[in-house]
C-alpha cells in the first residue's frame, strides 16, 4: 500500500490538519485501522491522535481516496469517535 498526499489543510479552529490521500493498492479496499497505521508512519504522529473520516475506491479501481483528520491530543479524536456514534445511533432508528 502506498499514500501520495492530494491535500492539506490547517483547520486551527477545531486543533486538527485535515489530510486527503490518494491510496495505491492491488486488491480491495484497504480497513481504516490499517490506513490509520500508514498514516502514522508516512506523517510522522501518533496512532491515537489520527481519526480516518472514509475510504472511498470505484468499482474496479486499484486506487482509493482517504480522507483524515490528525488531532493535536488524543481527547480531541474521543470526541469525534462519540459523535460519529451517536450520529449512527440516530441513523438506525429512522
């Protein structure tokens, strides 16, 4: 698996950098802990503090599109892993 950065933004309001990356691999859609791991390694952070929002690959492409948000503190990213679940929560019902 390879990451070639798109895009990068500085959002100082909500103390993350929002990432997008352009993924290379042969085979299926790579599992977000697993993007999450060369994330870390490619910018150089903590595992803790890196939140993957999607991974989006077309049908029958080899390369897939992440999108990422890398916290200032581990804090930042529990809140955002409990707003995403209650957003799920809420879904289910309706």
């Amino acid at each position: 698996m390879e990451l070639i950065k798109i895009k990068e933004k500085n959002n100082p309001l909500l103390n993350r950098v929002e990432i997008v990356f352009e993924i290379n691999s042969n085979g299926p859609t790579p599992k977000k802990q697993e993007v999450v791991d060369k994330i870390a390694d490619f910018e150089k952070k903590t595992k803790e503090n890196i939140f993957v929002v999607k991974i989006k690959q077309e049908f029958g492409k080899t390369t897939s599109i992440a999108h990422a948000y890398i916290y200032d503190s581990k804090e930042k990213v529990l809140k955002r892993k409990k707003k995403d679940k209650k957003k799920e929560k809420e879904k289910a019902k309706k």
